[in-house]
C-alpha cells in the first residue's frame, strides 16, 4: 500500500475546461454507438427515436442546471454525497454511498471495461469473450473480462499517480472523442446520406411501433403500450447519458469550484446532447429503421460505419469505440473515489479511504473501487446492469434535486452563487419526470429494477448494524 498522509488538503488542479471535459468523457461511453438498436424495436419510428434523444438530453440538462446550486454551496470533494448529507441525513447520504460503491459506479466501471474489450477484439479476435481461459465448473472467465480488468487497473494505477496525470488522459481522449464523433457524423451526412432511405424513414416520422428483426414485422402501438415501450426504451439513452455528475466528486480539486462545476456541468451535458441527437440523425440517413433496429449484436454506428467507410469500417469504429470507453472510465475512475473519501472521513466508509496518499489523492478509495469493478467484470453482462443502475441513478436524482427544496427552507439565507435555472419550475418539473419513468421501470421492469430497490433497502440494517447511527 503507498503511504499515506493526513493532510487532507487536495491540489486544485483543474480548470473550466478539464471539468467539462470531464462531464464530456465521463458521459459518453459506448451507448451512442450500440442503444439505438434497442430503442428502435421498441417505438420504431425515425421521429420517435430522436424524441426518445431529445426528451433524454432536455431531462439531463434541467438535472444539471439544478445542481449548478447544491454544487456552488457546497464546493468540496463528495458532491451528491455532500447534497444528500445536508440536505437530509447520513442515513441517506449512506445509501447513496453504498448503492455507488456496489453498483452505480463500480457497475458503470465494469460494464464500459467490458465494451472496450469486446470492440478490441475486432482488432485482435483472441481478446473477445468466446476465448475461454479458464473454466471451473459453470463458472467461466474469458480473454474480454481479463482486457477489461487490466484496463480498469492500469486507469487506478495512472490517477493514484496524481489527479493531474488523470486530467491529461481525461482531457485528451474527450478531445479525440468529440472530434471523431463529430468526423463520423459530418462523414455520414455527407457521403454517406441515402435519399431513399431518409425519404422512407422519415414519411410517417410519429407512427410509432414495436419492431421484431426476428420475424421483420412491425405491430403500431399507443397509449399504455407506447408509455411502456418509450420507458423501456428511455433506459438506454439515460444510461448513455449518465455520469454527468461525477464533476462534482472532485469539487475539491477544480479552480474556482462555485463558478466553474455549474458552468461545466451545462457546458457538457450540452455538447452531450447535441452529439447524441446529431448521431441519431445521421444514423436515419444512413440505415433503414429495419437495419437499426436489427444491427448484428445491437452495433448500429458499424452498421452505418460500413457505408460510411466501406469494409475499413468495422474497424474505425472499433477503434473509436475503445477510445471512447477508455477515457469514459477513465473520468468515473478519477471522479468515483473521491466519494468514499469523503464518506470515510465522515465515519461511514473504511477509515483508510480518508487519508491521501503521497500524490495527494485518495489512492486507498481508488484501489478498493478497482477491486470491486474488476470483481464485476467476471459476470462480463453489460446489458443486465442497464435496467437497476438507472432505477437507482434516478431515485438519487429526485432526492438530491429535492433537497434544493429542503436547502432553501433550512437556509434561506446561505450564500448561494448561484441559484438553480427556473426555480421552483424546471427542478419541479425535473422530478416529476424522473418519478415517472422511475415508477415506469419499476412496474414494467420488476425482475431488474426490483433487485436495484432491494440493494438500496438493504443498506439500511448495514446502516445500523455497523453503529454508523451513533456516530457523530
């Protein structure tokens, strides 16, 4: 273990544009180039698709224009941790911890290191996850879960180095990232764009329906049935767009935090969302609605890349893909252990994860996350995490922009730099929608959504049964 200090003071390193490019890197991952297939079969039309991105990136957007308040009151490492502290109690604030450390981050980490290994694999088949290197039993690790592992350790081992060295890495691959997503978009529409196609996929743009590669029928849907498919569907691009937050882990190692967290956290959720809707829209000038909905194993960027590029395709993206995941873990590593440090030093984490280590990061938190997420890469199932992560993701949400509310009646003389964008409306109006599609999922994802309820519930006696309730 490297040495550690107590003094607990962190280097604010970052500035306004290595915090957005944080956002921007820890936002997009692999969903862009892969959920859109699911959301197809599920609403079918052009026109839906792009509400389904629009609607998703309106909904990050008030999040992040409402944490612009809690994040200038309280500018210290932590962040939602922080908001959910003050706002209500350690209770909480525990449960929020707990759920991050054993799913929401360390699962997100899992799940977008065993992307990046599955695109490698495009460039080097033996790294895939059909190579089986050991098999006891039922139980059985393959060559795409080792990738994933040595990824997510190398990432620990280059920020337990220093937050600068992360901030490099970080601000560099989200550069490359918007760049090569941006080219491919610009390459779609203009050499790539298919008349015909458009023409077919936009005539009856609002006609939504479920669509079945298997048997290539499509049946029309409204109602009950379209609030479930636009609830199932919605998963996806809300895990894509997930993660805006983790800026606010590391409040206490950016520049003028009061100003700059706010700011980058609308700087980013923007560039975000505009990225993702222009991909969308390039995507529906590339491939019939039938060839997005039914892309081999859901790739729909390498699907279109094909008449983008040519057969060269499947392996621009498969690079751009291991880019983009690379820096995505990247920022959730960096950002992730800043939580249990703050969680450690107010006694409800393992008491080592509140010291720094020589580089004036919290290296113990670091490791223990790598563990964790490494340990979860062995399931290798990307697709089973989607569902409950989001059901917990959204439940933290409506809490943490609730408390804007109980902040404003316990303090309503606190110093507040800045103050969130249409209060009380556009918070208001922020939970609600949130309450819905969580409630959504939870009656029409049981199965899934159901164990991300009990994870949470099960914090509760761990609360209490560890005394954390007396402590001080």
């Amino acid at each position: 273990m490297e040495n550690q200090t107590e003094n607990h003071e962190m280097k604010r390193e970052l500035g306004l544009l290595d915090a957005t490019m944080l956002v921007v890197g820890s936002m997009i991952g692999s969903g862009i180039f892969i959920v859109s297939a699911d959301i197809t079969r599920n609403v079918g039309s052009a026109g839906w698709l792009i509400i389904i991105w629009v609607l998703t990136g309106v909904i990050t957007l008030m999040a992040a224009l409402s944490y612009g308040e809690l994040s200038a009151m309280y500018p210290k490492a932590g962040g939602q941790y922080i908001y959910l502290r003050e706002s209500y109690n350690k209770l909480v604030a525990f449960l929020y911890g707990w759920s991050f450390f054993m799913v929401i981050q360390t699962g997100t980490i899992a799940a977008v290191g065993v992307a990046f290994a599955k695109f490698a694999a495009y460039l080097y088949e033996p790294l895939g996850d059909q190579n089986v290197l050991y098999e006891p039993g039922s139980f059985k690790i393959n060559a795409a879960q080792l990738v994933a592992i040595v990824t997510i350790i190398l990432l620990t081992w280059i920020n337990s180095r220093g937050v600068k060295n992360g901030k490099v890495i970080q601000t560099l691959l989200t550069v490359i990232k918007i760049l090569s997503l941006f080219g491919l978009i610009i390459m779609g529409l203009l050499f790539a764009f298919r008349s015909e196609v458009w023409n077919a996929n936009w005539e009856n743009v609002f006609s939504p329906f479920n669509w079945n590669p298997e048997t290539q029928t499509a049946v029309s849907i409204g109602g009950a049935t379209l609030f479930a498919a636009v609830v199932s569907a919605m998963v996806g691009s809300l895990f894509s767009s997930d993660a805006w937050n983790n800026v606010t882990f590391i409040a206490g190692e950016i520049r003028n935090p009061r100003k700059n967290i706010g700011l980058s956290l609308f700087l980013g959720t923007l560039i975000v969302t505009v990225i993702y809707v222009s991909t969308n829209i390039m995507y529906t000038a590339v491939l019939s609605m039938q060839e997005i909905a039914g892309a081999p194993a859901d790739r729909v960027a390498v699907a279109a890349s094909q008449y983008i590029f040519g057969t060269a395709g499947t392996l621009v993206i498969a690079v751009m893909i291991m880019i983009s995941t690379f820096g995505c873990n990247n920022g959730l590593i960096l950002s992730g252990a800043r939580v249990y440090y703050t969680m450690a030093q107010d006694g409800l984490f393992f008491k080592q994860a509140a010291r720094l280590n020589k580089f004036e990061v919290p290296g113990w938190g670091l490791w223990a996350q790598c563990i964790w997420a490494s340990l979860l890469c062995l399931t290798g199932r990307y697709g089973d995490l989607l569902d409950y992560v989001i059901f917990v993701v959204l439940i933290f949400y409506i809490l943490t922009i609730g408390g804007i509310f109980i902040l404003r009646r316990k303090y309503p003389d606190a110093e507040r730099p800045y103050k969130a964008f249409g209060y009380p409306v556009i918070p208001a109006l922020y939970m609600i929608c949130a309450a819905v599609l969580s409630g959504g999922l939870l009656y029409y994802k049981t199965s899934t959504c159901g164990w991300g309820l009990v994870l949470v519930l099960i914090g509760i006696p761990v609360y209490y049964l560890s005394g954390n309730d007396r402590k001080s």
